[in-house]
C-alpha cells in the first residue's frame, strides 16, 4: 500500500513532463524554422544591397562618368534651347588688356558756328539737337558794321567803272597825240587803285560767307537787305550746343551754335605709363558700354605721358550711324595686344565646369556625353583646347549650360533619370 502510494506520484510526474516536453518541441521547431527564414531574407537583403552598392560604385571612374555624365535631349528640346552643334577647328586667340574710355565728340568733324559780324539777333530757326544741312539758315542778325561792308563794294564797283572808263578814254586820246602822256598815266594809276579796292571789297564779303553769285546781285537787291546776316551751317551734322536768344546782342566772335557730325565718334581711350609699350596703332579693340558693343581700331597712341596722371591717350573711330554712341558716355575698351595661332579654338561658353574638370559636350547615339578637356589661352570669348577634343569632332558650341542644368536635374531626381 506504501509502495503504492509512491509510485503514483512518480508516474504522474512522469506523464505531465512528456505532456510538456511533446507540447514544447514543435515550439522550439518552429523557431528554428523562423531562424533560418530570417536569416535567408537577411542574407537576401545584404546581397541585394551589396549588388546596389555595386551598382552605385562602378569599377572605374571611367565607367562612372560614362554612365552618368550623358544626357538624352528631345529634338524639339534642341531647337527650344537654341543648341548648336559645330566642328572643332582652329582659329586665332588675343591676349588683351582692359582700359576705362570715355566717347567722345569727334573734333575733326566739328564746327563752332561764329556770326563773323557783331548785330542784333530777328530770328533763331533751330534749336539743341536739330540736325542741319550745310548751307542751311540757323538764324537771322541784323547789323550795321555789315551794310558798310555792303556799301564799301557797291563804291568800289562803281569806282571801277569810272576809272575803266576814263582809262579808256585817255589811252585813245594819248594814242591821238591829243593828250599828254601824263594824262594817260594817272587814269592807269587810278584804274589799278579802283581794281585792288574792289578785290579788297568783295574778300571781306567773301570772308563773311558771302558768295560770288550773291555779289553778282547785290547791286540788284533792296537797300533794307543790306543790314541783314543770315547764320548759316557750315557742315552737314547735330547741334550739340546753342547760346542764342532772340533780341540779344551777338558780338563777332560769340559762338551762337556748336555743330557737330555725330555719324561717327572718338573712343578716348586712358592708358597708364605700365600699359604704353603694349597698346600700338592698328590693334584690334572691342568697346562696350551700357547694353553697347562694337569693334574698332586703334588708330592713334599718344606718345606724351600727363605728369599728373601719369597716363596717355588712345584714340579709336567707331561708326554711329544709328546714334547708339552717346558722347559723354564711359567705356571700356579691350585691346588685344597679341594673337596666337591655335589648333583648337571654341566659344568660351562651350566649356563647361562639371565635377571640378573641364568639360565639353559631344553628341552621341546615346545623347550628349561629357568630354573632358583641357584649357590653353583664354579671353573673354574664347578658349584654347589643348587636350580632349580632336579637329574636325563634333561639339556643342551653344547651350552646354543647358545641357549641364538638364544632367544636373538627372542626377538629382530620385528616380536617376531624366
């Protein structure tokens, strides 16, 4: 009975732990189970993100930039950007050096209109920036000083007249022997002194821009035309300045208008003394001003130095047709103090800073691709190709910033493409 009661106990002890033991064993199955597919899909996972990595991280740079540096550009795309493609040629590179200039007025073509006679202003027919014809009335003086000139030749002429009258007529006399040869002799003497003060006449009228047709009539015109001076335009060009009022006094050597030829103009162009020996007649130049630009030529270089400034002059002509040069206006004036031949020449905006290289876009069959180059001489328009681009190769010559902004986008959007 004893031995009874221990058993029991031992056996059901025994049976509840194969309870647990059989109740366990599929648990710890499946969490191997769970195990070994976490471990697989982690194993997935690693390679899957060491294949990307792969992928992100090409082998060479050269595959790098291959991969990445093209770009797929839509025809309509081209046309809208202005894109342009050219051969790769040779050209001329000038090195040059920049100096402030100032447009100026050119003296050559200007005159300062001057009455020539003192008189009292009727009528003033232009005004500040007219343009006038050669020839032309500015405006009308009336003065006394000129009616005694008038006066003066209508004597003078008169007086020759009468001495070539009386010449004549004592030269047949003394050839008749019916006078003295004396006679004969003053009216001679009093015919050379009537013909120098008509010559002396008529250069004073001329001096006053009277002209040979005009003193042909004067003896025909109305005495009240003898005060009156017109002011005429001695050149074709703009009235760049005007002191004339009506009803004031003009003296003779007052300057009413200032006229002036504006279809071409001077760049005055400063040049220090460190500068002098590089800037030379016939160099090539660009000008630019406010919105402005044009070429020109140096066609003088001053040879004293200023012992204030220390600085000289140059001096180009530039064509104004159109009135875009305005005088008084700052410059700036690019001299190219030498050229160099080059095999490889393009426009500088063609070259393009990608990745801290220089580059340049050549189209593909795949689309514009990257081409690495290296830089020789540079100016402000062109750029010297040493390096990376062969004559006669094809490149994009206008619109690599678009193309650099179009792959810039591409390799910013998350879906790596554009």
């Amino acid at each position: 009975m004893r031995t009874r009661k221990i058993i029991l106990p031992i056996a059901v002890f025994l049976v509840l732990l194969g309870l647990v033991m059989v109740i366990a064993r599929p648990r710890v199955l499946h969490n191997s189970a769970d195990c070994r597919n976490h471990s697989e899909a982690l194993c997935r996972d690693t390679a899957e993100h060491t294949e990307n990595e792969n992928r992100q991280s090409p082998k060479s740079d050269e595959h790098s930039h291959e991969h990445e540096e093209v770009v797929k550009l839509k025809e309509t795309t081209i046309r809208e950007f202005g894109i342009e493609i050219e051969q790769a040629g040779g050209g001329k590179i000038g090195t040059h050096i920049i100096l402030p200039a100032e447009i100026a007025v050119n003296s050559d073509k200007k005159a300062h209109i001057v009455p020539r006679v003192p008189g009292v202003v009727r009528s003033v027919a232009k005004n500040l920036g007219d343009n006038v014809r050669a020839g032309e009335v500015l405006a009308v003086i009336h003065s006394r000083e000129l009616t005694d000139f008038k006066a003066a030749y209508l004597a003078a002429k008169e007086k020759l007249t009468l001495a070539q009258t009386m010449f004549e007529r004592e030269k047949k006399l003394w050839e008749e022997k019916i006078t003295a040869e004396q006679e004969y002799l003053n009216a001679k003497r009093d015919l050379a002194d009537a013909q120098i003060g008509i010559r002396s006449a008529e250069q004073k009228l001329h001096a006053l821009g009277f002209s040979e047709d005009y003193l042909k009539n004067l003896p025909n015109s109305p005495e009240e035309s003898f005060i009156v001076y017109e002011i005429t335009a001695p050149i074709d060009g703009t009235i760049v300045e005007k002191h004339i009022t009506l009803g004031e006094v003009l003296k003779d050597d007052s300057e009413p208008f200032i006229i002036a030829d504006l279809r071409d103009v001077w760049v005055n162009v400063t040049i220090h003394q460190k500068n002098l020996h590089r800037v030379k007649q016939g160099q090539k130049a660009v000008i630019a001003a406010e919105h402005i630009k044009d070429q020109g030529v140096v066609g003088y270089v001053g040879s004293i130095v200023d012992e204030n400034t220390r600085t000289s002059l140059a001096r180009i002509i530039l064509p104004n047709e159109q009135g875009q040069w305005h005088p008084g206006t700052f410059a700036t004036a690019r001299i190219y103090v030498e050229e160099a031949d080059c095999a490889i020449v393009v426009p500088k905006d063609s070259v393009v800073t990608l990745e801290n290289r220089s580059v340049v876009f050549i189209p593909t069959g795949e689309g514009f691709e990257a081409q690495t180059v290296q830089l020789g001489r540079i100016n402000d328009e062109y750029a010297e190709i040493t390096a990376g681009l062969e004559p006669g190769r094809k490149y994009v010559a206008r619109g690599a910033f678009t193309i650099k902004s179009e792959m810039t986008k591409s390799a910013g959007s998350p879906c790596g493409g554009h």
